[in-house]
C-alpha cells in the first residue's frame, strides 16, 4: 500500500547579512543555499530509513523536474499528493549528493502568495523548516521498530513548513492511502510520460553504481 511520507529535515539557513543585501535588491531572487533536502541509510525520527541506492534513483529522476523547472514546493504540506502551482512558494534550482545528505538551493517565487509569504517570514527573521514529500511503501526490520522504504519510492517535493520538528508522518485520508504509486503518478500533475518512462527505465537498468541507459 501506498503511503505518503513526510521527512522534517530542519530549518533553512542562510546568512543574514547577504539576506538584507538579497532583499534590498528587489530585482533579486531570493534563494536559499546548500540546504539539507533528505538524508540516506539513516534512521530519522519517523523511524524510517531510505537506502541509499532507493533514493540514488530518485533523486536522479527528479533532476529532470530541476532542468526544466517544474520542482515546485508548497507553503505547508498540502492535504493532497498534488504540487498544486497556487500554493507553491518556491522550486529546486540545483539539488546534489554531499556523502549520505541530499542538499540543494531553492529560490523563492517572488509573484505567488505562496512565495510573498515565505519572504515575508524571512524579512521578520523568522524560521522555515524544510520538509520532504514522497509516496512510497515501508516494510519493517528485523527488529520490527524501523520502518525501511522500498523500491519505487516517487519524490514529490520539498515544501516549507513551520514546525520542522513535527512527528506527523502520514496523512490520514483512507482514500488517499489505498492508492497504489501507478495511479498516482497517472493523476499527478507535477509529472508527464517522460517522467513515468524514465521511472520504469531506472528501475530496470540502474544499480548503485551504475546505469545502462
């Protein structure tokens, strides 16, 4: 069964007086630098683990979304597996591997409420946490404490929230949890046939440390 997941990866940093120069220039983006995204092989305090060579694959698929733009997050998670555009705040401008953290830059979209809301935050020097969306299934280890994600794992988005430290894993809709990863992703507006073909083709031929295709 289908789950989606939510990872709390802390709060944005940034340096305060490059910040002010940033908003000072209103003809500047505002982005936010070298921020942790999602960790592998490490249990989280979800009591979750995403192997590495899971979220290597992943990670590689949503680098299409990164190229063309389309990696939108929402201001707070929404209580639907859609990226929907009226809530986005911000998108993934780059997004790499630093040994097991994924990290990345997000820049702010300076015309949606979403985006006005973020930088006002900022302005008033107040925090943004960093949260992580995904639909996947778990099984539990040897142990029967840790849950493990599993392969065909889907990266949603990155969105901003406001309790970075949250525990609030699931959401809690029955409907929205009896859906399986194909009809999801067949509904999903955020990704189109080359997103779904790339998907099947890395699960085929990708490993850890390599990919024939």
């Amino acid at each position: 069964m289908a789950l989606i997941l939510r990872e709390s990866m802390g709060d944005v940093k940034y340096d305060k007086k490059l910040l002010k120069e940033s908003l000072e220039d209103h003809d500047a983006p505002l982005i936010f630098e070298d921020c942790v995204l999602q960790r592998a092989d490490k249990e989280n305090q979800n009591h979750r683990i995403y192997p590495k060579n899971i979220m290597e694959k992943e990670i590689e698929n949503y680098k299409v979304l990164v190229r063309e733009r389309r990696s939108y997050g929402t201001c707070d998670h929404p209580d639907s597996q859609i990226v929907c555009l009226k809530d986005s705040c911000w998108y993934v401008t780059e997004i790499w591997w630093n040994g097991l953290e994924v990290r990345g830059n997000l820049r702010v979209l300076r015309h949606t409420e979403a985006g006005k809301i973020i930088e006002g935050i900022v302005r008033d020097e107040g925090t943004i946490g960093i949260s992580s969306r995904a639909l996947g299934e778990v099984e539990k280890d040897s142990s029967g404490k840790i849950d493990i994600v599993q392969k065909g794992m889907i990266l949603v988005s990155f969105d901003a929230v406001a309790e970075p430290s949250t525990k609030n894993a699931f959401l809690n809709s029955p409907q929205k949890m009896n859906e399986s990863v194909e009809k999801y992703l067949l509904r999903n507006e955020n990704f189109n046939r080359e997103d779904l073909l790339l998907r099947y083709l890395n699960n085929l031929y990708c490993g850890k440390d390599k990919c024939d295709i």
